[in-house]
C-alpha cells in the first residue's frame, strides 16, 4: 500500500540535522481511542452501572435489565406507604454470585407496644402515638405501669401511676399522753385489769382482716416519698381477699376489697386528709375518717384525725401470678421503679364521735363479764364508756369517762360543748347539757361530743382494688 513521504532536511549548524515524518499513522500496537460504550447485561460491571448480573438481571430481582438496582435506600423507595409495624417492605442488599444489587423484601412485623419511631407504638399491627391506656408502658412519656385501662383501685391508676396504698399492720392503743396527742379520753379510761384483753382485741381483729383501715398517697411527685412534697391521703377501709397464707400483720401487697361506700365514681377516696412529706417523715391532718370493721354492727366515726410516722426503705411492687399477693403482670409496671414499703413509728390521734359509739352494740364478752352495772345485750360501747365497769363492785375496769372533745363538722348542740351525758334506766345514755348546762337535743349533742384517743402504729403496702 502506498504511503506519500514528506521529509525535509533541515541543516542546524555545524552540520548538525533531524528528520521529521509527517502523516504516518501511529504504530497499531497503542490505539488512542477510549474505552467502547458500556454494555448493560454482559455481566460486568462498567462504569455508569449500578449493578450487572448479566443474563440474571430482571426486574425486581435486585438488579434491573437497565443495570439499576430494583429499589434505593435513601430515602427507602420499598417502604413509601407501608407500616414498619406490619413488616412494611425495605430495600434491602442482596446478591447473584459475587456481584451486589437492592431489592424490596419484606420486613419482619414488629411485636405489640415496639417503638416504631417519633415516640409512637405497635398496637394492632399500626405505628400509634403512645397513650395511658394502651398497654404499653411508655416510661418517655412518665408512666410507671400500663394495664390497658384508666381505671382506679386495681392497681395502676387512670394516670399510669402505681397505686400505693397503706394498711395499719400493727395497733396499740395508748393508756397515756404525750406532746402529739395531749388528749386520750378512751386509753385512760381502760383500767390495767382490762388493757391485754383490748389489747389482744385490735391486735386479732387486725391479724385476721376484720379491722381495716388503709390509706391511699395522692399527689406523689416522687414514688419513693424522697424531698418534700405535699399531698393528701385517702382514707379506705375493707377487707382481704381470701387465701390460705393470709395474715393481716404481714400483708404486704395482699389485695383488699375497698368498701365501696368511701369511694366516688371514679373510684377515689372520699374521705381526704392533707399530707405532706418532709425527710422520710409522714404528717397528715386534721379531718374526718370513717373506720369500719367487719363483722361488727356499725363504724368508728373519728373527727380531727391527726397521724404522723416515718417512711422506711422504699422497694419495688411485688409481682404475683395473676392472684394475690402482688401486681398483675398485665399492669406493665416499670421493673426500675421503687416504691414507699412500709411505715413505722407511727401515731395516731383522733377523737372518737359519741352518735358512732352509740351505735356499736357491746360486745357479748363485756356483758356478760361480772360488771356490776348489770349491762345486757340491749347497751352500746357509749353507755358503758359513760357508766363505767366494776368488777365485784370494786375493780374499775372501766371508768366512767365524759366526752372531752368536739366534732368541728358537726352542727353545735346547744351553748356548744363540753358535753355531759347522762344514763337512765338500764345503763343507757338518754339525756345531754351543754357547756351551760342546759339539756340539750339528745341527737344533736351525740353527733357534736366525742371522746379523744390515741394509737400507735405501723403500716405496709397493700393493693386495694
């Protein structure tokens, strides 16, 4: 093949030359090209491709026939619409071989009450902002348990608040005074012949659930009664659910049936004392409470209620088996969370409303004991507090006692008190004078006069439902 030739001599001096070839091609073994147009499909991965799986790329299969990837990841092109709570598709990396590529796949269901981001939950295969309520306990949200209500009384509150409840585990009634509680009609009056019998009375009454008298803290800011904080405490009475280990001197977190009469619609106390906290220490009062106890004809009424006692080391809620003792498993309640254990030191200063003795009848232990005041079934407690217990005509055992104090909630008989009562035929209060000594309605006065008392006491948690 012919090849025009140009060459032209040039002569540098002293003879010196070059050779210069213009027009002839470069030599074949070094092309100058660049590289030839990728080629999606041959199973290589050319620059511009995402993937090439050569005969395996389809579609949807991680790498498409155009050497994309099926789906991207960011942002998630598969989860568009879905709901992570229902295993909501994902892009995800797959591979053919060695070689790489993305693809939706379908993602796992998330389980109940799993977060699923921006504070919300699973709850019935739907991402939703948590709630109290829902089940789900959500401690972001300052929930201490969740049983799926928001009821009260059974354990976890309408607030998701662990209920904590207290019990009067143990009772002694004073036969003296002191700086708390100045006054105690009632313990005086019992002569030492008689205080182991009332004594191992309350002690038997409280042991086998008879007497109750439990409270429940409103207002806690801090589970575990730390700082200072103000409150107020519901007064409940009841009685325990039965079983076979019961023991109402260690009851802690045994369930109780509330009385129903002291709770409102909502299931709240209605009977309320305020109560504050200060360095583990518990003061509550003044108010009014109602003290039943089962079995008995009648309550306790007991005005200007004053108690104090000192907090012991909190501890978490007991967990139970779907039976007491303990909180249901279902209540969700934060496995971190402590809680006030039990009381001790306590005192308990009241006075004791005349109208509600009158109504406990005397017990069949006291009336037919040698009184010599010849008592019968047809007496109540506030004729024998009145009229007084001599054995043989010389032992008091109980001594005639006066109200010594006034209902601040009950309407004033009369010139007001001290009251003075007064019996009749067969022992029984039947007439009253005021401060004056004026007779006065009968009625009226009992509801006003009341005879002071003084306990002291310890408490443990218990689950009132």
């Amino acid at each position: 093949m012919h090849r025009p030739l140009i060459a032209l001599l040039f002569t540098l001096g002293c003879g010196n030359a070059a050779l210069i070839t213009v027009g002839e091609p470069p030599d074949a073994g070094t092309p100058d090209a660049g590289p030839p147009p990728a080629t999606c499909g041959d199973g290589k991965l050319d620059p511009g491709e995402e993937c090439d799986w050569g005969g395996a790329n389809a579609g949807g299969a991680g790498c498409e026939k155009s050497c994309r990837f099926s789906c991207s990841r960011s942002p998630d092109s598969c989860a568009q619409g879905g709901d992570v709570c229902q295993g909501a598709s994902a892009c995800t990396p797959v591979t053919s071989g060695s070689a790489l590529g993305q693809k939706c796949a379908a993602g796992a269901p998330l389980a109940a009450c799993a977060p699923c981001g921006g504070g919300r939950v699973c709850l019935g295969g739907r991402c939703t902002a948590s709630a109290c309520g829902d089940a789900c306990l959500d401690v972001g949200r300052g929930e201490q348990c969740d049983d799926g209500n928001v009821h009260n009384l059974d354990g976890c509150d309408s607030a998701c608040k662990v209920e904590q409840e207290q019990r009067i585990s143990t009772m002694l009634l004073q036969f003296s005074t002191n700086g708390f509680c100045p006054n105690n009609a009632i313990g005086r009056s019992v002569g030492a012949q008689l205080q182991d019998a009332v004594q191992q009375g309350i002690h038997g009454g409280i042991g086998d659930g008879s007497i109750t008298l439990a409270w429940q803290f409103l207002g806690l800011s801090d589970p575990t009664g730390a700082g200072n904080q103000s409150l107020r405490i519901g007064v409940l009475g009841g009685q325990p659910y039965s079983g076979p280990q019961y023991d109402g001197h260690r009851d802690l977190d045994w369930w109780y049936e509330t009385d129903r009469s002291g709770v409102d619609g909502l299931r709240l106390p209605t009977e309320l004392l305020d109560a504050s906290l200060s360095g583990g220490q518990l003061n509550a009062g003044p108010g009014n409470v109602t003290l039943s106890s089962n079995g008995v004809a009648g309550v306790l009424e007991m005005s200007s209620v004053r108690l104090t006692a000192h907090l012991d080391a909190p501890g978490a809620p007991g967990i139970g088996q779907g039976a007491t003792p303990g909180h249901l498993i279902s209540e969700h309640i934060d496995p971190a969370l402590a809680v006030i254990s039990s009381t001790s030191g306590g005192e308990l200063c009241s006075d004791v409303v005349a109208s509600s003795l009158r109504r406990l009848q005397l017990p069949p232990e006291i009336s037919q004991t040698n009184c010599s005041e010849g008592y019968s079934p047809a007496n109540s407690v506030l004729d024998l507090f009145v009229r007084g217990c001599t054995s043989y005509g010389i032992v008091k055992m109980i001594a005639p006692t006066q109200p010594d104090r006034v209902n601040p909630a009950a309407r004033p008989a009369g010139g007001g008190g001290p009251y003075r009562l007064y019996t009749g035929a067969g022992g029984i209060v039947n007439r009253c004078t005021d401060r004056l000594g004026a007779t006065v309605d009968l009625a009226t006065c009992l509801d006003a006069a009341a005879f002071s008392v003084f306990f002291k006491f310890g408490s443990g948690r218990v689950i009132m439902k």
